[in-house]
C-alpha cells in the first residue's frame, strides 16, 4: 500500500439513545457515535413489531375480506 493516501482507521464507540447499549467496532470516522435505535432494541431484529392501526384501517380491511384477527392463526 502507499504510504499517506489512506485515512487513519481507528476505534468507535456507538451507543444506542434507547436501549443504552453499546459497541465498540473500527471506523475512519473516530470518536463516539449516538445511535437514535440499535439492533438490540429494533422491531425488526427483535421480533416484537407493534401493528399501528391508524384510523381503523387493518380493522376494515378485516372486516372486508375476513381474515383473521392475528396472523399466527392464518
């Protein structure tokens, strides 16, 4: 590799505002980093997505075409 052209790889501290974890990984950025949500605490990774039902719309729509009312029974 050439000397001077590469930026400086160094240690970062990210920690999540939610939940209050924290990692440390390599970045070229540095310093601490404030996450607003982490993997541990994301609906996605976790597994626990609340249904936000805005105006009743998921109920109508169940209503329409009668499908259950969770979607383990289905």
């Amino acid at each position: 590799m050439k000397e001077g052209i590469h930026p400086e790889y160094s240690a970062v501290v990210y920690t999540c505002a939610s939940c209050g974890n924290s990692f440390t990984t390599r970045s070229t950025q540095g310093g601490e980093v404030n996450l607003a949500i982490c993997s541990s605490c994301h609906p996605f990774f976790t597994g626990k997505h609340k249904l936000v039902d805005t105006a009743g719309r998921v109920e109508r729509f169940r209503r329409k075409y009668g499908t259950a009312k969770s979607g383990a029974e289905a």
